[in-house]
C-alpha cells in the first residue's frame, strides 16, 4: 500500500512540474507575473501581455528610444511576452527558437515593413528589440543568450516607422526559424495614454 502512495505521489510531482510550473514557480519563489498556463496547441509559442505605447516616450522601460515622435495622441510602439507552449515542450525534445533568426513584420494602414532586430541602444525605428529575458522558475534561471527555451520569457518591443492613429488597426507577423509563423492582430485604443493594455 505504501509502495502505491509513493508512486502516486511521484506521479503528482511530475505532472504539477511540467504541467502546472507556474505554481512551481511560486512556491519556489518564481515570478507567477510571467508565467504562462499551459496551453495545448499546435503553437509552438505564446504570445502574451500585449501593450502599446504613446509616440512621444523617450524611454520605455529601460529601454531609450532615439528621436521619439512629437505626437503624443499617436501610438509608437508595441511590446508582448513570447514563452514557448509548455505542453508541446514535455513531447518535443530540443525544442527552442533562436529570435536571432527569426523575422518580424508589421503591417498597418501605413503599409507593411520587416522590422530589423536591433541590440544597440538607443533603439532606432523601424526595429525590434529583445529588453527584458527572465527565467519563469527560480531553479531554472534563463541564460542571456537569444535562444528562447522551454519556461524562459522574452519581452520583445517593436518600433514601425510611422505612429499609429487611435482605432486604426496592425499586424505582426513574426516568422519562426522552423517557418511557423504567429499573428498578433490588435486595434489601438480610441484614447491614447503613455502605457496601454492592448490584450
């Protein structure tokens, strides 16, 4: 009997870690902000936290953005958490996404452009750029490079040329090394402010 509670309590153990380790995460002192639940998808990737950002911030975060806009009732930026699916992680071995080879493009009503990435700083647009890189589990620390791995975050920040109109709508395409492909499809806010929820 003894011998079957073990078993059980084994078998819980690694089904809360691969399937729930948000709550891993927590209890050992993760950050749950930016863990994602487990979704089951042919995606290899979610995409979350979309936000968008008035024309006129010199400074995003910790991130400085060379000649900002003067348009302050435009929307100049856009940036989203990018984690890899947990699930299709627990069957595919290796599974990880280099954003070094990976291409983004962005389409509004002021046409469609590929955005460069860029690693300099200040941030010049058109562009995008990889500003923050965290771990979801404290034990399993992200390692700074730009391979996205299994319960790391990548908040990514997009720069297109020319500043969005409240209620217009855009697109990013972002192109995988392994040619999947991901669409985020947003409207910006009828009332532009400097930080905006575009989920």
């Amino acid at each position: 009997m003894n011998g079957v509670i073990a078993a059980l309590i084994i078998a819980l153990s690694v089904i809360l870690m691969f399937f729930w380790a948000p709550i891993v995460g927590l209890v050992f002192e993760g950050k749950l902000d930016f863990a994602q639940p487990i979704r089951m998808s042919d995606n290899s990737v979610n995409i979350a936290f979309v936000k968008g950002y008035a024309a006129d911030l010199g400074t995003i975060g910790d991130t400085e953005i060379s000649n900002p806009d003067s348009e302050s009732q435009k929307m100049g930026s856009v940036s989203f958490r990018m984690s890899l699916n947990s699930y299709r992680a627990v069957y595919t071995r290796g599974l990880s996404i280099d954003l070094d080879q990976t291409t983004m493009t962005f389409t509004s009503q002021s046409g469609s452009e590929t955005l460069l990435q860029q690693s300099g700083r200040p941030m010049k647009k058109p562009g995008w750029t990889i500003v923050k890189k965290t771990g979801i589990l404290v034990f399993e620390n992200n390692n700074q490079d730009n391979i996205l791995e299994p319960y790391e975050t990548f908040e990514i920040l997009v720069l297109p040329s020319t500043p969005l109109p409240p209620k217009s709508r855009f697109l990013i395409l972002i192109k995988l090394p392994d040619d999947n492909q991901i669409f985020i499809s947003r409207s910006v806010p009828e009332t532009i402010t400097p930080v905006m929820n575009l989920d």
